[in-house]
C-alpha cells in the first residue's frame, strides 16, 4: 500500500480491474502519522467524482470504476494541512 507523505503528485501505472480496489494510507508529512479524517476525493478522466474519508489509520480503498478509467486523480485534504 503506497503511503502519501508530502505534497506533490505521485503517477503509478496500475492494472487494476473493475471491482477491484486502489489502497492508499494518508500520513501527515511532519509526523509521518496516520492523518485520521482526511478527505480523499478522485475523479476519473472522464469526469466522475467521489469522495471519502480516510479511517483512524489513514487507510481508504477507491473502488475502480466502471469501464477502468485511463486516469485516476486523487487528492487528500483536511483543514489545517496543505494539500
């Protein structure tokens, strides 16, 4: 599972299937500890949008879309960090 700390963008080239999920674990760069309550949002290329929060360990699963998108935006924010 990728940990996201920092900001910046960060490409990977997945192959995932429809139902299958991306996991990703949210870290507050400064501590490197879990940021429990941040909000994950993804939208595909093709203009979907979702949004969820992150767990008391920082874990979310983003469900792959109908149809595999080509790309996967995804960005973690909660107030009182820089996104």
């Amino acid at each position: 599972m990728p940990d996201a700390v920092g900001s910046g963008v960060l490409l990977l080239g997945l192959g995932l299937d429809t139902g299958e999920a991306l996991e990703l674990r949210i870290l507050d760069a400064a501590k490197a500890k879990p940021l429990a309550g941040a909000n994950v949002v993804w939208r595909t290329d093709e203009g979907d949008k979702s949004e969820v929060a992150v767990d008391a360990q920082g874990r979310v699963g983003i469900p792959v879309p109908e149809g595999a998108p080509r790309a996967l935006r995804v960005t973690a924010r909660k107030v009182g960090f820089a996104p």
